[in-house]
C-alpha cells in the first residue's frame, strides 16, 4: 500500500522533475533534483501514513492532512453511490481507489475518496455502505453472493461506434501539442520520411495532399479512439441485483460503479449527429445524489447500438413502453424558431459581406463559403425541428432536443420537485414557453424546450396532477 502514494506523486511532477535534471545535467550537478524528488516522496510517506478513516454506525469519517488536517464527515444516509477505480499499478498490488458519492451539488467539496484499500474489501465495503449495514473488517466472513440478472455487456462489434466520437481527435490533439511543446514538430517534419511523403504529395497538387492529410489523420484519429474505446470499456457489464446496478468496465483501468436503484430517477440517451447517422447511442442514469460532473459515474452504456440502448434504457427503468413512444411535437412556431436561430447569424454575416463588397472586391469563395453555411444552418434547423419534442405517459415525462448533441431524457414524474414556466422576450412575442422540471437528480432541472404557451401548465398538471390546475383556472 505504501508504494501507491510515492509512485503518484512522482508521476504527477514528472515534468518538473525531468526539467531538473535537465539542468542539473548541464553542470554535473543532480542534487536539486534528488531534493527534489526526496520531498515529493516524504511527502507522499507522510500523507499515507497521516490518512486514515472510520465507518461508524451513523456517520463516515475521513481524515487526511500532512500540514492541514482535515476531516470529512458524511452522513450514511447521503451515500447515493459507491465507485471502485484500479489503475494498473493498484491491480499489481491488489488495492483500488473507493469513491463515496453524495447527494452534495456543491463543486468545491472534497470527495470522500479512499485511495489503496485492499482490493478484496471492496465488495464488503459497497455491500455495507449501500446497505446501510456496519462495515465488516478484513476476518469476518464475506457477505453472500449476489449475482443479479446480467442486463448487458461489451461486445466487439461496439468498437465501430468508436470512431464517430470526438475523443481520437482530442487525442491527435493532445499528442501534437506535446509533440510541439517538448521542440519535437520541426524534428518531425524536417525527416526523411514526411519529407518524402511532402514531395510526393506536390507532383498530385495541393488539393490532393490536403486530401491525403485529412485520411490520413481521420484515419489515426478514428485508430486512437478504437483503441480507447477498448481499454475504457472492456469487459463492460451491466448486472442488476434487485436493489443495485453495478457497472464494471476497463482493461488497464477497472472501473465498479454501484448505484443505488431506489435513488434512480430516469435515463438519458445521448445521440451526437455522428453517433446517431451510424445508428448509435449513449445512455446514463439519472441518479439522485450523481451529478453531471461527476463524469463516468452515471454511464450505463458507452456508445453501443441505439436499439441495445433503448433496450436496457427499458430494462432499468421496468417499462418498455418508452421504446417506441411517439413524441409530441411543438408546433409551427417552435420550427420557425429553429430556422430563424439557425439562419440569423448567417444573415449578419452576409449582411457584412454585401455592405464589405461595396468598398473592396470579394473573393468568390467567400460568396461560396456563405452559401455553403447557409444549407448548413438550414440541414441543423431542419434537424432540430425534427428531434424537437415530448412526451407524457403514467408516471414518466420524455423530452428531447438538440441536434449536433441531441439528448432524450427519460425522467420519473415522482423525482420532481418543482416546476418553473419560464419565456424570454422572443418567446412571449412567439407564443411559446420552455417548462423546466427541477429533480434532485442528474443535473438538476430537464427542460421542455419551445413548448406552446397555452400548453405549458397542462403539461405541468398531466405530469405532476394539482401542481399547475391554479395557473389553469381563469382569472377574472
């Protein structure tokens, strides 16, 4: 256990460790960096054996601090979640990281992260916690096995969805800049090899060797992500117990989420235009006490078959009449706000170009650039009208919006707390309202985007009954 702490800790202040002895190598003097790295490792020494923590019967306690003490100390009654992390070095010595999930909605919080716990009281501690149950210690027996129904799990043929996510080209972007940062590019592009591909790429033109450049890095892109993909989420399952999801995924990284299902509020099924055009999806919980921030804690399903979503978006919620439900549309004024959105930034900047043109000469592919963003504001606005939408069934609200990052929110009607009717300027003189459903879970408030205004309090009473007859009784 006590190698985990110095060994993070030098890789996290690598760089500056390798700028030392960068230096000290110029005068044949390391000791700044064997300081150095002396510090770091006491440090990291003293923090592991000044951290400690306490199961008690009420409240969990936390204590870390080498020079700042502090105490974190949570109810039992707040845990929502209980997430197990293992990087390949914690595998090797058989511990994992154990993060405690709150209904806390506050960003400047501490986490309650137990970090090198013996891998095998993983499961004693999720049970316990999850149970509200005491803690077993190392000798006591193991609680009872569990297995659940397996509700899903990875399969191979999920990897081609890898390439339509932006995560190859974050990556592209991320090696490039530490190829650029550490002086590295002008070596590159000055070796033999580019120097070559160069020169034979401009006997073809310049439009063919962009071309070339642009398979080549969607190519690599959509390479690195395929590989992500895999080592992110590996040996996925999805096994419900009765009265907790676990999710477990990743190769060199294992990740064991464990969500309470009494605290699950719905699902979201996330479609990225890419994603949706190859006949994809993502789908998350909405969990009370798991907010959006906290990223990786709510997945379901990373980007799979948009059937096999729907399919354990139905499973998890125990209805299947959401599959297939028809969605409520918002009426010609919402679509004419879609189109007037989408094309009023291009009619600014063709008003620029037409009052430009008066005192200089444009350039052609200027007028062709314009034309060519205007059937694209018109493709999105088309688009967004037609995923625009809602739908009401016993028990559950359905709402969904967006196009380049479409979303369809599937929230129990029994998690909300409150609504709010809310018109802006624009949509007073349209005649439409956005109806906001505020909930504990998720991120915290799912809107029904551009809804007529007539029919915004009857949404709100066919939801919730009795929350919004007063604003439909006339007043005289």
């Amino acid at each position: 256990m006590l190698l985990v702490h110095p060994v993070t800790e030098v890789v996290r202040v690598a760089p500056a460790l390798v700028v030392s002895l960068i230096i000290g190598s110029q005068h044949d003097d390391y000791r700044w960096t064997l300081l150095g790295l002396l510090i770091v490792v006491s440090h990291a020494i003293l923090r592991w054996f000044t951290t400690s923590y306490r199961f008690g019967p009420v409240h969990i306690e936390l204590r870390t601090g080498v020079f700042r003490k502090q105490r974190l100390s949570v109810p039992r009654s707040r845990i929502r979640s209980v997430e197990a992390k293992a990087s390949f070095l914690h595998r090797v010595l058989g511990l994992a990281v154990v993060h405690i999930g709150t209904g806390s909605h506050a960003h400047h919080e501490h986490p309650f992260e137990l970090n090198a716990l013996d891998a095998k009281l993983v499961p004693k501690v999720r049970a316990a916690l999850l149970t509200k149950d005491a803690v077993p210690q190392e000798s006591t027996r193991a609680p009872a096995d569990r297995r659940g129904t397996e509700i899903a799990h990875f399969s191979l043929a999920w990897v081609r969805y890898a390439p339509f996510s932006l995560t190859g080209v974050v990556a592209v972007g991320t090696i490039a800049g530490v190829i650029f940062q550490n002086g590295l590019g002008q070596r590159i592009a000055d070796s033999a090899f580019l120097t070559g591909v160069f020169g034979a790429a401009r006997s073809f033109g310049l439009v063919a060797m962009l071309a070339c450049l642009l398979v080549a890095l969607l190519v690599f892109a959509s390479a690195l992500a395929c590989v992500r993909y895999v080592l992110s989420y590996g040996r996925l399952t999805v096994i419900d117990d009765g009265t907790v999801l676990h999710v477990s995924h990743g190769l060199l990284t294992t990740r064991q989420t464990s969500l309470d299902s009494s605290r699950l509020r719905g699902t979201t099924l996330a479609q990225p235009l890419l994603l949706r055009l190859a006949g994809g999806a993502r789908l998350d919980a909405i969990m009370t006490g798991v907010r959006v921030h906290e990223h990786g804690s709510s997945l379901l399903l990373p980007s799979a078959p948009r059937a096999e979503a729907i399919r354990v978006s139905g499973t998890v919620t125990g209805t299947r009449t959401q599959d297939d439900v028809r969605l409520v549309h918002h009426g010609p004024a919402a679509t004419r706000r879609r189109y007037v959105r989408a094309l009023s930034p291009v009619a600014m900047a063709a008003a620029g170009l037409a009052i430009a043109s008066r005192y200089v000469q444009m350039p052609s592919y200027a007028w062709w650039a314009l034309a060519a963003a205007t059937l694209t504001a018109i493709a999105v606005a088309w688009d967004r009208a037609r995923g625009l939408g809602h739908a009401v069934l016993p028990g559950w609200l359905i709402t969904q919006t967006g196009s380049l990052d479409r979303k369809r929110h599937t929230l129990q009607s029994s998690g909300i707390i409150g609504w709010t009717v809310r018109q802006t300027y624009f949509q007073r003189r349209a005649g439409l309202a956005t109806v906001i459903a505020a909930t504990p879970a998720g991120k915290g408030r799912y809107e029904v985007v551009d809804i007529p205004a007539e029919r915004a309090w009857q949404l709100v009473d066919a939801v919730t009954p009795g929350a919004g007859d007063i604003w439909l009784v006339p007043r005289h």
